[in-house]
C-alpha cells in the first residue's frame, strides 16, 4: 500500500512514489489521502484551471479486497465549481482495477500542449498520444482504447466533450456509466488535456491477516443482506426506489425548490422504472447490492436510446427539479450526461434554474435560439443537456453553474446552492439536520457529507422526529466524520445503511495488520473534516458567513404537503454544531487543530491572519 503514480503533463515525466505507512494510517486513503496531498501540494488560491491545479486520483485500503462495496475510486481537486477542496467518488470497475495494475494513487499535475491519455498496466505507466480521441464521447473514447490496445478486460475512465469545454461541473465518466460526478473534475482534467486514463492489471492486493479480515468481511456481508434497504428495496428498485418515498414526505424540490411536493412523481419512480425501462441491473465491483440499471427506451420514442442509469438523484434532477415526469425524456439526458461527461445532478439542477428564470421574465428571447424553456418541456431538457456540453447558444450559460447563471440573468436568489454547488434531490425545509449538513459541507451543496434522510426520514439507525432541531447539530457531526472514513476507506456509502464506523475495525486491521481502534478511525473522520476546513478558509476565507443556505429555504415557509409551514431553522442548530467541532465562526481553532495532530494547519492559519481567536 502506498506506490503513487505522479504525472507531469507539462514534461511528460512519470514518476513512482511511496509514502510512509504514518501517512497512511493518519488519512487512510481516498478522500482523507487527498485532503492531506493537497493542503501538501495545491496552493488553496489556485485557480482550479490552471497547469498549477493538481487532480488526485485515490484508491482507498480496502479498494478491490472481498470487503463488501468496495468496488470503487475517488477524485481530490479544487473543483472549478466551488473553489473548495473537492472529492468527487465513483463505482464501476476501474477503481479496482488501477490497483490491480499496482497503483493506490495517481497525481496529476501540469498540463499537455496536446491531447494525451494515461496507459496503466501491471506497473507500467506511459502516456500516449490522444490527439485521435479529442472530441468524442465517453462510449467512442472507451471501446477506441480497448481496441486499440487489444485486451477486452481494460478499463477506461475518461472525460467527454463537457470536460474539453471546460463546463464547471463535468465529470469524470469510467465503465461508461460511472461517474465521479460533482464539482466540474472533468473541467480540471480538460484543462490538462489529459482525454482517459486506461487501467489493467493482474496484481492482488495483499491482506495482512487473512484470517481477520475474512472473519469481518463475513460479519459486514451478514449485515448489508440482512438489512430492509441494503438487502431489498436497493436491489429491487434502485436507488430510485427513493422518489415515492420522499415525494410522500413533501421535500422531494419541485421547480427549482419552489415546493417539495410533484404530483406525478410516480411516472419516473423506481418501480416504474422496473416495470417499464429497466433492462438488467449492473453491480460495481465486487457489489452485492447491484443498485445499478441498465435500461433501454424504446426505438418509436424520440427519445430512443440505452445506457447505465438513470439513478434517483438523476431522475429527480431532470423531473421534479424541471416539472417533467416524462420518463423517457428524463432518461435520454441522463444518457447524453453519461456520454457527453457531465454531472446529472448540477445539470438537471440548472435547467430547473433557467426555468425559474424563463418564467420570471429574466432571459432574452434572442438568447434561447427558439427554445421554450417552461416547465415540464422534456424536449427542452434533452436539448439543453447536449447544448451545455459544447456550450452551444444559451449552453454557454448553463455551464457556468447556477449561481453565475442566476447572477448574469439578474435573480441570485433564485440560485439554490452552496459554496456555489447546487443542492441535491431533498428539500431541507422538511428535514432539518439535512439542512443543517448542507449548510456546513466542505465541498458545497451536498446530500453526501451527512445523509441526514437516513434518520430523519428512513429510520436508519433509527428515527428521529425531521421537524426537530434538537440534538441534529451532534448527529450531523457524528454523520459528517463517518461519512469521511467511508470515503478515506473508499467503500460504498450504501454500506452506512446497514453498518457504522465500529463495524469498518476489522476490516482495516485485517487488511492492513494495524492494531486500528474506533477510537482512531472516528477522529481519522474528524481529521479530515476539519482539514478539509481548513483548505477553504486559505483558499476563500471559508466560515460563518458560507455556512448557510439559500434564503428561500430559511424564509420562506414550505407552501404545500406534510411540511407545509417549515423553513429551516439554521440558526437553532448552528452555534451547537460549531461548539461540538471546537469551531469558532465556522472555523478550527488552534487547540481543535493541534487535539487532531494538526498543529501544521494551525500555523498556517495563524501566519494568514485567518486563525480564530
């Protein structure tokens, strides 16, 4: 554990790297790996464009073993998005397979005059000429290159037309239907005209104590089978299995987060999905879940097509956030996101945005080329998905994000994001430690740092009363530090539903041979969160005044459904939140800093005037 593969676009030098095992065990792997490389390597004000910025591509200790889900791989830039720190995690087959080929990491830094890719196998890396490749899609890119080096078992990882273009939020796409969606990393690794990454190996990853670990793989399986979501509602319905669910509960964001109720939700739901489009499901790695679909529209449709997806925060993306409940229309733009590489949620999210607009007068006639952006048109929504990717006529705008769009057409408010990400598929006015998480992640607008939906709404571990913002401020922290040692681990999130952080013990100190305790990986989780934390504040003056949440969602009460009445009452939950981090104004204090071997960082605040008293 521990080779890093390190690039220089600029001189097309490739080195071989290891760190030291304290490292390792100080961060893990992954997310907190990359936190840590980083705060080392990326100067926070850099701007995420430039040959200066670096894109951390992470394997995680577990990745690639029999511990179950752990059949994946994760991004750390500064997303062009945010300005954040930023990771960014995918399944499929790739991440198992770069470790496979003998690497943990892979840091990329520089960029090339020319479109190049990266040939990964056994050991063995080079880059090789991409000129041939520039401008085509992900599926083209993927079956070129196995063609093209004559092995059917490579994997592919790759960006489309959106990361060439720069869009902010494209993402990086690998086994054509996994992505490493949010944050625009697919725009850093355009601007290093780096096209694909193929992998493939035959190497195994060791396991320390073989005998340990084979007993906790055993109890963690046991557990993900047993359990009501892990063990049958994911596996039968996919993850769209959520869109009844919390259509019911009145927080599903219908037109740009005006309401949380969509009355025909059910058009585009995990069981009608099964019923109507899926085809078979598709597993990541080593998954015994397999959330994953695969479907197919029929070829009478205008819309005709097939592909991986589309996923529950897709379908609420390209649904209820534009006021469709055309399933085909919503399925054929998570296709061209698949294939074109960009992030369906921030995509969906921005038309819902251009939408909003549109209605309010904002947008120019000359501006749309014809279109008519209102809500429900699912032709508009297809459409305006592909013009995004090559910024073509009002495209141009949309792949700014939804705050710059907001901002250039005149109606901020209307941008429902933070840290410049938009927000996800649940409205926090009916789940208040949902919007207490969204308020204070790292990355920005996220649904990820703390899935607070998992208590306040399916009663994972158990149920709490979501209207309630006593007590949420502690389970969002204990949530947000978890949620980070899942992502350092780089297993699958879905694994949180079913086992917590003391479950994950054994299979770190059977795979490694640490004598790990909870203790440790609890404040590894916590490590990571407050140095994460740290980057922002060097990078933006990050704080009290970025951890809030759109005024319509703190304002304006809930106008219909089971939470009709409620806004998010921010201000009952912040303070407490700070005071369980040993934050001051949203920011680490010296004392919390060098409690978690952080002393570093604390310097490094103090001599830029940004330490708090």
């Amino acid at each position: 554990m521990g080779k890093i593969l390190r690039v220089n676009l600029t001189d097309h030098k490739l080195t071989d790297e290891t760190l030291p095992e304290e490292i390792l065990r100080k961060w893990l792997g992954g997310r907190g790996l990359g936190v840590y490389l980083a705060l080392k390597e990326i100067d926070p004000k850099v701007d995420p464009l430039s040959p200066e910025n670096k894109l951390i591509i992470l394997t995680g200790p577990l990745t690639g073993t029999a511990a179950p889900e752990s059949g994946r791989w994760c991004s750390v830039t500064k997303a062009p998005l945010t300005g954040t720190i930023h990771d960014s995690q995918s399944g499929g087959k790739w991440g198992p397979e770069l470790k496979f080929a003998g690497y943990d990491a892979i840091i990329i830094e520089g960029a090339s005059e020319e479109p190049v890719y990266l040939w990964i196998h056994d050991g063995k890396a080079e880059l090789r000429d991409a000129k041939h490749l520039w401008g085509k899609d992900t599926h083209t890119t993927t079956d070129t290159l196995i063609e093209e080096l004559g092995d059917k078992n490579i994997k592919v990882m790759c960006i489309g037309p959106a990361g060439e273009n720069l869009v902010k939020f494209a993402c990086l796409i690998n086994d054509k239907g996994r992505a490493a969606g949010r944050g625009g990393h697919g725009a850093v690794m355009g601007s290093k005209k780096l096209k694909a990454i193929a992998v493939r190996g035959t190497m195994k990853p060791p396991i320390a104590n073989e005998d340990k670990f084979r007993e906790a793989v055993r109890a963690n399986r046991d557990k993900l089978m047993k359990h009501s979501v892990t063990g049958d509602a994911l596996p039968k319905y996919g993850t769209a299995v959520l869109v009844n669910i919390i259509n019911k509960h009145g927080i599903l964001p219908t037109k740009n987060f005006q309401t949380g109720v969509h009355p025909t939700a059910d058009k585009y739901s995990g069981e009608t999905i099964a019923e109507k489009i899926l085809v078979k499901k598709v597993p990541c790695w080593g998954c015994i879940i397999a959330c994953g679909r695969y479907t197919r529209i029929p070829k009478e449709s205008p819309f005709a097509g097939e592909g991986d997806g589309p996923e529950y925060e897709t379908v609420w993306a390209f649904g209820a956030q534009t006021g469709t409940d055309d399933l085909n229309a919503i399925t054929k733009a998570n296709f061209l996101c698949n294939e074109l590489g960009l992030d369906t949620i921030s995509m969906g999210h921005v038309i819902g945005t251009l939408m909003e607009l549109y209605e309010k007068g904002k947008v120019p006639e000359e501006k749309l080329r014809g279109l008519v952006p209102y809500w429900g048109n699912g032709a508009a929504v297809v459409e305006l998905t592909w013009r995004t990717a090559y910024r073509s006529g009002i495209g141009d705008d949309l792949a700014e994000g939804a705050k710059k769009l907001a901002e250039k057409y005149g109606a901020p408010e209307v941008a429902m994001v933070v840290r410049g990400q938009e927000l996800p598929a649940y409205d926090p006015r009916g789940v208040q430690g949902h919007g207490l998480g969204y308020a204070t992640s790292n990355r920005g607008g996220c649904h990820l740092r703390a899935y607070m939906i998992a208590p306040e709404v399916l009663g994972v571990p158990q149920l709490v009363d979501r209207f309630e913002t006593k007590g949420k401020a502690e389970l969002v922290k204990t949530f947000q530090d978890g949620f980070a040692v899942v992502d350092s681990l780089v297993l699958c999130k879905f694994n949180t539903f079913a086992t917590w952080v003391e479950d994950w013990v054994g299979l770190v100190a059977g795979a490694t041979g640490w004598d790990v305790t909870l203790d440790e990986l609890n404040k590894i989780g916590e490590r990571i969160y407050n140095a994460e934390r740290v980057f922002n504040i060097l990078a933006f003056g990050d704080g009290r005044k970025y951890d809030t949440l759109p005024a319509r969602l703190l304002k304006e009460p809930m106008p219909e459904g089971p939470a009709k009445g409620y806004v998010v009452k921010l201000g009952e939950m912040l303070d407490e939140y700070y005071s369980l981090r040993g934050w001051k104004d949203g920011r680490p204090t010296r004392a919390k800093l060098e409690e978690l071997g952080l002393k570093d960082l604390a310097d490094r605040l103090e001599e830029a005037g940004l330490l708090p008293g």
